[in-house]
C-alpha cells in the first residue's frame, strides 16, 4: 500500500492553483506558427532528415493538433469514469467526494481547453488536419472494461502527462509560448489527478485474489492495444495534413521512412511514456508484482 497520498491532500493542493481558459488563450494570446509546438522527444521530426527545417516545424506543429485532439478524448473517458467511482460513495469520507468532483470537474475543464486550442489552431494552420474519434464511441470502448483496468489506464494517463511536462516541455525554450503554456497549466491540475488514480487503483484492487487483479491487468493492456491502433491510424492522418500543408508529395521510401519513425514516436508519446513511468510501476508492484513484471515484459515495444 502506498500512504503518501490522501484524499484531503489531494484536494487541499487542488484548491490552490485554479486557472481559467481565458487566462491561457484568446485575446492577443495567439499560437505563433513560427515556433514548434511538440518538444523533440515526442514528436521525433529530426529523424526525418529528407525534410527541410519548415516541413519539420509543419510536421511538428500537426503532431501538436493530435495531442491536442488525443487528450481531448482520453478525458472524455476519465471523466464519467471519476464520477462512477464518486457516486456510490457520497455518504462516506467527505474529502474524498470532494476531491473527486473536482477531479471530475477540472477534466470537464481540459476538455474544453482541448477544443479551444484546436479551434485556435484551425483558425491559424491553414489546413484541415484530421483526427481519430468520435470521442464518445472510443470512451464507450474504453469503459466497456474492467473498472481495475480503466482505473490503470488513466493512472498511466496521468503520470504521463508529468513526464511529458517535466522531462521535455518545462526547459525548452523554442516551443510556441502559448501551446506551452497550455501543457503547463495542464500539468498542475494533473499532479493531483495521478494521486488520485492511486487511491482509486488501489481500491478497485481491494479484495481481489491476484488473479483477479492480473486480469485487470490484461484489460489494460487491451485497452492499450485499442489505443495503439488509433494512434496507427492517427499517424495516417498526420501524413495526409502533412502531404496536405506542405504540398509535398512523399515518395514510397519516403513514406516508409515517415511512418517508421512516427508510429514509434506516437507509442513513446502515448503509452511508452505512461507504462514505464516509475510510480505506474510501483503502484502496480504494490498490487502484486506479477502485475509490474507483466507491463514490463510488454513495454520495450513501446519506447
Ligand atoms: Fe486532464
Ligand atoms: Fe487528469
């Protein structure tokens, strides 16, 4: 059992850092189209050596669109899936009803942030760029799993989202400031979203054998797989918008070469990233540490 957190800690920290949407865009806070909006660790571009610096900065910024569209349907599953896990407890601990509305709330939140950016960037790019969804059918997919197995996934989610912030976006200082601004304010509400997910992965585990709780482990790892073919199908379209904003036409070797290195990029971004993350691993070495070892016995796949 992890005890560093709590329900009321959770919440007292949530409390503190509350920011508004207008605050991060709109007005004169406009995307800069001359600045790349993905850190390179993520978005992978410079591998790509037979594009020139503008195409890399274009795929780079279609790359920028997708996360903003990915994150957008992620929270359209966590969000109802927190409020099925509040609303059979709402006579119980008071700090822990409190703390998961907000939750549920601040994702409420991000879902709208989501499509104010893409709007943002609509407006600005120039070219439609499409994008995997609809939002709600891939929830129902995702919800359609064991509670053990969402509740895992989003914990993932969560803790991913902090390396993304921590480990590249924090100290690189040519992403677009605004787009920037965006993955930060993100961030700070997720820090307590990913204690939250503990606590919640650790009681859905609560009284299950261990072979109840490696079959949740089974279904996130389905739930993953689903997500991988959306990103195979993602990293498709990012190609098209490419081939589409640039008006350049990728020859056969060219293409194979594209898709190579994004479909590995788009797995580092989105799952690699999540799986690997040491307090995923030491959450789920706490449930049993046949759970750790199975995720670690896939995750080399998905650096
Ligand atoms: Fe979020
Ligand atoms: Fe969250």
């Amino acid at each position: 059992m992890i005890e560093r957190y709590s329900y009321q800690s959770a919440f007292a920290a949530s409390e503190i850092p509350h920011w508004r949407i207008d605050d991060i865009i709109g007005g004169d806070k406009r995307l800069d189209f001359d600045r790349p909006f993905m850190p390179e660790s993520l978005a992978r571009v410079n591998q790509l050596t037979f594009l020139n610096d503008e195409e890399k900065r274009t795929l780079n910024q279609i790359r920028g669109h997708a996360y903003l569209s990915i994150f957008g349907l992620v929270e359209e599953f966590i969000l109802p899936f927190v409020l099925d896990h509040a609303r059979p407890q709402l006579q119980g601990d008071d700090y822990r009803v409190r703390a998961l509305l907000q939750f549920a709330s601040e994702e409420a939140k991000h879902i709208q942030l989501f499509k104010r950016f893409q709007q943002e960037f609509q407006d600005g790019f120039g070219t439609n760029c499409a994008v995997i969804g609809p939002p709600e059918d891939i929830a129902r997919a995702i919800l359609a799993h064991d509670p053990l197995g969402v509740a895992i996934t989003t914990l993932h989610i969560e803790w991913m989202v902090q390396r993304h912030y921590v480990d590249s976006i924090k100290d690189d200082q040519e992403l677009d400031p605004q787009f920037k601004s965006l993955l930060k304010h993100h961030w700070v509400d997720e820090v307590q979203h990913a204690k939250l997910d503990t606590l919640m992965v650790q009681s859905l585990a609560a009284g299950r054998s261990e072979a109840e709780i490696l079959g949740g482990i089974e279904e996130y790892l389905e739930i993953g797989g689903f997500l991988d073919n959306g990103l195979a199908q993602q990293m498709e379209f990012d190609l098209e918008s490419f081939e589409l904003a640039t008006g350049r036409e990728l020859s056969d070797s060219e293409k194979e070469q594209f898709r190579l290195s994004q479909r590995q990029a788009n797995r580092w971004t989105y799952l690699g990233s999540g799986m690997t993350h040491p307090r995923v691993l030491e959450t789920l070495e706490t449930l049993t540490p046949k759970a750790r070892a199975r995720v670690e016995s896939v995750s080399p796949v998905f650096s």
